[in-house]
C-alpha cells in the first residue's frame, strides 16, 4: 500500500527545538519509547534521503550539510510531510515529536499551510558551550559526519540567525514551553514531560503503557490505515463482557469484534468506555451486526440509531441477502461529505458463514463479491473462510484489488459445539487466505485469556509468514 496523501484529520503535532546538540533526539526517543508517540527528527529524514540511491535530492542535501545550511523549505516541508503520512500507514499513532524543525520562518509557514498547525512546541535552553561540548562527544561515539568542528560552527550561527526567530514567534502566540535543556539528563526528561502534561493533558496521559503496533511476532496487527494490505494479521475477541474484556485484551490485538445487543447492561457508558480503550490499545472496533433490511433502514439503524453504531464501530459487516441495495445506502452514509468519521470507517461483506449447513455459499457468495467491487470506496474486504479474490464477476476487479478476509470460528481446542459451529485452528484459517483470524469462547472462555490470546497470536504470525514463503500447508494440527 503506498503513502497516502491525505493528512489525518485528528493529526497532533509537537515541535521539539533547541539548537544543535541541546539533546532534542535523545528526550524524543525516550517520550517516544515511554509514551509510544511517533517521532520524527528532519535531520534523520535528510540523511535518509541523501542516502538513498537515486534519490533526486540526494546531491543537494548533501551539499548543504556540509555548509551547515537549510536546504529549500520546498524539499524539507515536503520530505517531512511524506514521511508523517508514511508513519500513519504503519501505526494508528496521530499523536507525533518533530525534532530539528522547523529552522526557518518560511518552513514554519509551508509545513502549517500544507500538513497542520502544531498543538505546541517544547525548546529546550542550553547554552553553546553545552551544546559543543555534547557535539564533540557525539562525533567521537557516533562517527556522525556533519559533527565537524567547522560545520558545528555553521550550525550555531543558523540556528542563532534563523531558528530562534521561529521560536520567538511561537513564544509570542503562546505556543511553546521552554525547559531548561542543560544538567542531568533524567531531570530535563522529567521538565519536558510536565511540560508536555500541561499543554496535552490526558492526550498524553492516556498513552502511557499503550503497547506499540508494529508487524513482529510480539505485535502481529493491523490497524485502520493498514485496512485494504496483506501485511499483518490480528487475533480478534468478542463477547459479552465487551468493556471488560477490551481492558485486558487490547494490548494484544488489533480489532475487538463485538455483539452489542447482547450485552445486556448496555449504555453509554459501554460506548464511551469502547470507544476511550480502543483509542487506548490502539485497536479498532467491529461491530458484528450483519445488517440486512431495507437501505433506509440499515441507514438508520447504523448511523444515529439507539446503539450508537456508527460512533464507535470502525468495521460494521452487511449480510447480501438483501441485495445491493443495502450496501449502496451504508455506501452513500459512510462516504458522505456530512459524515463525522467519513474515511475512518469502512464495511465488510458477510460472503461466507461457518455455522453447519449454512446458505452463504456458491452464488451468494458471488454477490458478496459483486458488491464488494462495485463499493469498494466502502467496502474494504470480507467475512469468508477463504481468499476470494479469484471470483469473476460483472464488476472485474482492479490491478491492485486487495481485499482483507476476516476468518471467523477460530479455536484451537475443538472442532466445534452442539449449535452447529464449525471451528479451524489458525494454522488452517491462514493457510486458506485469511488476514483476520477471529476466535471469541477460544480465548475468553479459557482460565487464562491473556496468555491464550498471545498463543493465538503467536500461531498466527507464523502461519502468515508460511504463507507468504510458499510452505504453508492445510492442516488442523
């Protein structure tokens, strides 16, 4: 999936600036490994892209390094930009730390005209000397080419002569905090992060201890910006104790499938509760509704109707029995330029089902897939058993289709219950082209969840890379 070209609208950005060597890179990564921020330094974006081949900047910002000279706000502004949205693909992160930027007015202007204004900025105070002498060190530990004595020299005269007009600007609009950068480095982190409590408040507390989302083992999910790729797998868990299951769970998975009309204390507390620990876990929300009636009444019932689907519900599926009307109407809802979370919702096709007997097979499921493509601006994959990406259809399907497959009746214990469910390990769900594998009393239903959970996880990510090597095979075991 390539960068998109949107910028998110709940994007938060956090100018950290300080001149050369005021230790801006080493507080970011720590925020960023403690609170599980985004952080993106402009000297780390220029040297990544002198150092690609090919690049056609490579040359000039080679040669304004070693002048210690800003580049043209142009190139910076743009490179900076592509690599924000590049981070919103592989993270649901929208909270970022840009260090080392901006260094002059213009940039400044450019950067908020073309991405977003900065909620604030933190400047670290240090005098040159500190600063030098930090410098000095970091060559000699570092090996880092532009931390010559000459250039260190070019860097501070810029700094002075540019980047402090940018931080008396936003000094004047009441937008930045200044921390006392020089001592004990364990002492400044602590400043900056009251610094940073009182201008974000519970946008920073709340993501204390929040797992980080990643493609390893450890994390093996997707989130929102993923939907539509095969890159990632996700363990999904439902049930009645949906709230108190998410607290627990949510470090571990990706989405959290829920039936809220049978949680019987259902309010709007459950819908805040889902909605806050889902922004927590960084995790989304499929509601299992299996919609199926008349568009305007699926219209309805999703967006304004007493549960409360649309808000809290990234993922919604919609049964074909009804035609394609109702998919156009949940089409029309979620796409509409007056629709609150327009771009950050998106539906799933019931194409298949995994109860015994079930009707949702042969040319119904064709229909799933004929929807699918004709909505596909909605419509982002399918509940099946399989990959059906080879189902030919009226609607032929584009060069890069890709829809996601969720698996449901994952279990690893049994094969099934007296009611007519039909289980599959994960090994086996993956192995036939599932992206999601879902598994509900397989892991809430165990003595442990947690450690069942990872298991699943576990299982699944090596299924997946299987897959994708070539040797995977069919198998329950």
């Amino acid at each position: 999936m390539g960068v998109p070209d949107v910028v998110p609208v709940n994007l938060q950005i956090v100018f950290v600036l300080g001149g050369p060597g005021a230790g801006k890179g080493t507080q970011c990564t720590r925020l960023a490994q403690d609170y599980y921020l985004q952080h993106l330094s402009l000297g780390d974006v220029l040297r990544k892209e002198r150092d690609t081949p090919g690049s056609e900047y490579g040359e000039l910002i080679a040669r304004n390094m070693e002048q210690g000279r800003i580049g043209p706000m142009e190139v910076t502004v743009s490179l900076l930009r592509k690599a924000i949205l590049a981070s919103t693909v592989q993270t649901d992160s929208r909270l970022f730390l840009i260090d080392g930027f901006h260094r002059k007015m213009d940039q400044l202007l450019l950067f908020e005209d073309t991405v977003c204004a900065a909620t604030c900025a933190v400047y670290l105070d240090t005098s040159s000397g500190d600063r030098r002498r930090r410098l000095i060190n970091r060559a000699v530990t570092d090996g880092r080419q532009d931390d010559t004595d000459e250039i260190i020299q070019k860097r501070f005269v810029t700094f002075e002569e540019t980047c402090m007009k940018i931080i008396k600007h936003l000094e004047c609009e009441g937008r930045i905090e200044k921390v006392q950068g020089e001592g004990n480095i364990d002492e400044v982190y602590v400043a900056i992060q009251q610094a940073l409590k009182t201008r974000l408040g519970d946008a920073l507390a709340s993501r204390k201890a929040v797992p980080p989302r990643s493609t390893t083992p450890e994390t093996s999910s997707t989130t929102m910006m993923r939907v539509g790729s095969r890159n990632d797998l996700s363990t999904l868990a439902s049930g009645t104790r949906s709230v108190y299951a998410l607290w627990f769970l949510g470090p571990y998975i990706a989405l959290f499938k829920t039936h809220i009309d049978i949680v019987a204390d259902f309010s709007s507390e459950t819908v805040d509760g889902l909605r806050s620990l889902a922004a927590r876990h960084n995790c989304m929300i499929f509601e299992d509704r299996k919609f199926v009636d008349i568009g305007n009444t699926v219209q309805m019932q999703y967006h304004g109707g007493a549960l409360r689907i649309s808000e809290r519900a990234h993922i919604v599926n919609a049964s074909g029995l009804a035609g394609d009307g109702i998919v156009e109407a949940l089409a029309k809802t979620g796409t509409s330029e007056t629709f609150a979370y327009k771009g950050e919702r998106g539906l799933l096709m019931l194409a298949e089902m995994t109860t015994k007997g079930s009707l949702a097979t042969g040319s119904y499921t064709l229909t799933c897939v004929e929807s699918a493509r004709k909505h596909r601006n909605f419509v982002v994959g399918f509940v099946a058993n399989q990959a059906l990406t080879g189902f030919e259809t009226v609607s032929s399907p584009t060069e890069d289709e890709d829809f996601v497959v969720f698996t449901t009746g994952v279990n690893r214990a049994t094969k099934g219950d007296p009611l007519g469910q039909q289980y599959q390990t994960p090994k086996k769900a993956i192995a036939g082209g599932s992206d999601f594998i879902i598994s509900g009393r397989g892991i809430y239903a165990t003595d442990d969840p947690v450690a069942t959970v990872k298991l699943y996880r576990e299982e699944g990510w090596e299924a997946y890379l299987s897959r994708v090597s070539g040797s995977g095979e069919m198998s329950d075991k």
